[in-house]
C-alpha cells in the first residue's frame, strides 16, 4: 500500500504599528514612542507526504513513511521616527530596522515494524530526521545556517480504542527568537533575539481513547500528553530601575510539560418525544520550567485547571433549554522567595431557552454570566450578557426565515481577560461590539428531505 500527499500554502501578512502615544516615564515626555513600524511576514509552506506497508507474516507488517517539508518566509521590519520639522513619520531608524529571510528543509524518514495479535498491536520504529535552515539577516556577515541530522526512537501501542505512543523529536529555533532587532513597540516591554540558540531536544508521550456508542447514545473521550525538554527556549527577563522589562529568549534544560482533556457525553430519548442529555469534561495542565530573572535562576511551575458540565432538555423541538457552566483556575508556583505566587479564577454560566410555538414561529434567548477575578481594572470582574430573537419561518418546506433580534439587552458586553504566566498576570481588554438590533433573512437550500431545525445555535454530538 502506497499513500502519498502534497500541500502548498502561501500566506501573506503585514503589520503597522504607528505608535502616537505620549510617555512621561520611564523614556522621556513623547520620546521613541513616536514611530512608525511596518513588519512585512510573506511565506510560503510545502510538504509531500508517503506512507508504504508490506505484510510480511499474518502478524508482522513493514511499514515507512516519509516527509518533505520545505518553508520560505521573509521578515522584514522598517522603522520610522517622526521628523521635528513637519512631524512625519519618514525618518529612517537604522538600529530598528531589519531584513530576515529563511529557508527550511525537513526530511522525516520512519522505518518501523508492525506485530499484531488480536487487538493488540505493537510498531516500534527509528525516525531518521535531517533538517537544514539556512538564514539570511541583513544585520550579520554572513548568512546564519542551523544543521541537524538525528536518528530518534519511536513506538506506538494499539489496544482496541486505546492508543499509546512515544517519540522524540528535535525542533530548530524559531525565525522570530533569532531576529537580532530589538521590538520596542511598547516600551515597557522590550524583546530581542537571540542568533546563538541550539535545537530543542523533546522526548513526547501521549495517550488517546475514544468510544462511541450511538445505541446507547454515549460518547467519550481522553487525551493527555507529555513531554520532557532539553534546551527548551525560556525568556531570559531583565527589569531595570524604571521598570522597562527587557527579555531575550535562552536555552535552557529541565522543561516538563503534561495536559490531559477528557469529555462524556450522554443523550436519553423516551417515547422520541423527551430527550434529556448532559454532559461534563476537563482540561488540566502543569508546566514546569526554569525562570532566568535578572541573572538569577529559580525554578516556576504553572497549573491551569478547567472543568465543565453542563445538561439540555428537549420536549418534542417545541420547548428546548440549555444550560452549561465551567469553573477555572490558573496559578504559578516558584521554587524562590523573590516573586508572589499568582493565581487566576474564572467561572462561566450560560443557558439557551428555545420554544417554537404558536406554528411558523420561534423565540430564542440566551443570558450568560462570566467571571474573572483578574480584569483589567476599571473593568468589573463579571459580566452578564442577555441575547434574545423571534424567528418567522415562510415560504414552502419553511426555507425561508425573517429573524429579529437584540443583542447584549444589558449593554454590558466586553471582552477582557486575564491569565498567569513567568512571574506576571497578564490582563487585556478588547474592544467589542455592544448592544444592537438586527434583522436578516436566510433562504436554506437544503437536500430533498431534509430537515433543520430553526433556532438556538449549532451543537455536536447530538444522536
């Protein structure tokens, strides 16, 4: 059997920052933070793609596989100050200006013998990887080339649903940790690059389970995964006297990071009139790396744990609810005395009411309430947003349908957030659309037959 793909993607991106704002510290009263920074990130992305097996015994399989994967991207940063004369931002600013182009080759090769026993089955394999990047920055002699050729074991275990694997790997740097010049697009957060990285040596486990029943209306699912890191890429964090907080990426080892996800869900129909469901999961995680402050070396560990549930109830697709909540948390330990432990609560409700009655019409309305004991101040910790909507259904087979709704009734919407990372609580807020009223009209064009249901939002696994 001989399998084979190919992939091609272009993808363009410019970013503008024109940096207007007036900063009396820790730079001086409108100084470099009046500027004018264009970022130009064109790439281009390809790979190709055979797997080949060859039965050898009734238990025994040959197997190899192989990749090619070519990646192109050029970075080119141009900065701009602003002229004292007319105030234009024409004046070239050299030591913030940059020309970055990268070209990757990867070759995966994977050998691996399959055994196989009834449900069981066993491939170990050795994974034999080149890679060759090749970098060419405006700011260095010559052009910057990274090499790496790794013979790397692999198995993987197969037992009716229940996969395991193992596998180690090694990734190149990134581009945009080599990038020698300095991003002061905030001033208060300086990044550089750092040209001297070596590769990243990573040995990955996983688990994976799936079942589904559609009989008995049950499905479920877990995940975890593992990894353990030798030169992983940690920010090296300086903060001065003003408290410009300066980082530059470093290698550094001991790096462990583990997450598991698993979700159940569970439908009941009784004389296909009354349908109960619900519902419940999980998303745990735990990273722990080193922390390089100020040149001292300390050790941080962060935990991010999410749990949901949630229920809905169906009489006939007249009356339908919905309700699901979730509570979260996200904390960060250190092995020094120098920083504060931080921690991060979240809690989420949200609930869907639908009833399609008298005929040709259906109310729907939604009211959430959402949490964060970290907003970004002036900014109140919860928020309750409240949507609500009549739908007229018309025309034959009821393919057309005239919808009136409100959004946000409260006007109360807004979109912050909030999470733990290093030694600092990251906080945003977005600007976001707030209350208005619309009214759209769809026409469905739908197969002979079928039938859709008008009213709520769009949901999975539903039997």
């Amino acid at each position: 059997t001989v399998n084979h793909n190919l992939d091609i993607n272009n993808r363009y991106n410019d970013f503008n920052t024109n940096t207007g704002l007036d900063f009396f510290y820790p730079t001086a009263y409108d100084s470099l933070a009046a500027q004018l920074r264009n970022e130009r990130v064109p790439r281009t992305d390809a790979s190709v793609a055979f797997n080949y097996s060859e039965p050898l015994t009734k238990r025994m399989t040959i197997r190899m596989g192989g990749r090619y994967e070519y990646g192109k991207v050029n970075n080119n940063v141009n900065t701009f100050s602003k002229d004292p004369n007319n105030q234009a931002p024409d004046v070239p600013d050299a030591s913030r200006t940059s020309s970055f182009e990268r070209n990757s080759n990867r070759v995966l090769l994977t050998p691996g013998l399959e055994f196989k026993w009834k449900n069981l089955t066993i491939t170990p394999s050795a994974r034999a990887l080149f890679q060759y990047v090749d970098n060419d920055l405006a700011s260095l002699p010559s052009p910057l080339k990274q090499k790496s050729t790794d013979i790397l074991p692999a198995l993987g275990i197969v037992f009716k649903q229940l996969n395991l694997n193992y596998n180690r790997d090694v990734s190149l740097p990134s581009y945009t940790y080599l990038i020698p010049v300095t991003d002061n697009t905030n001033p208060y957060y300086i990044s550089r690059g750092n040209t001297s990285l070596e590769p990243a040596r990573r040995d990955n486990i996983s688990v994976n389970y799936y079942f589904n029943d559609p009989k008995r209306f049950i499905n479920v699912n877990f995940y975890g995964n593992g990894s353990f890191t030798k030169n992983d890429v940690i920010q090296s964090i300086t903060v001065d006297e003003k408290g410009v907080q300066t980082t530059m990426p470093v290698n550094a080892d001991g790096s462990k990071n583990f997450y598991v996800n698993y979700n159940l869900y569970k439908q009941y129909k009784r004389n296909q009139k009354f349908t109960f469901t619900w519902n419940t999961g999980a998303y745990y995680s735990y990273n722990k790396n080193q922390l390089l402050y100020n040149s001292e070396i300390s050790w941080q560990s962060t935990w991010t744990l999410n749990q949901w549930a949630g229920i809905g109830l169906n009489w006939n697709d007249k009356i339908e609810w919905n309700s699901n909540a979730s509570l979260g948390r996200n904390f960060t330990r250190y092995s020094t005395t120098r920083f504060n432990r931080l921690k991060v609560d979240t809690r989420y409700w949200d609930n869907e009411l639908i009833i399609r009655w008298p005929n040709h019409v259906i109310w729907e309305t939604q009211c959430s309430y959402a949490f964060n004991s970290n907003a970004p101040a002036g900014v109140p910790k919860d928020v309750v947003r409240w949507n609500a909507a009549v739908n007229f259904t018309m025309l034959k087979g009821e393919v057309g349908v005239l919808r009136l709704s409100v959004f946000d009734i409260l006007n109360q919407n807004q979109n912050a957030s909030a999470y733990v990372n290093r030694n600092m609580i990251t906080s945003s807020f977005t600007n976001t659309l707030s209350q208005y009223f619309m009214a759209t009209f769809t026409y469905n064009v739908r197969a002979t037959g079928a039938q859709k249901k008008v009213g709520g939002r769009e949901r999975f696994f539903l039997f």
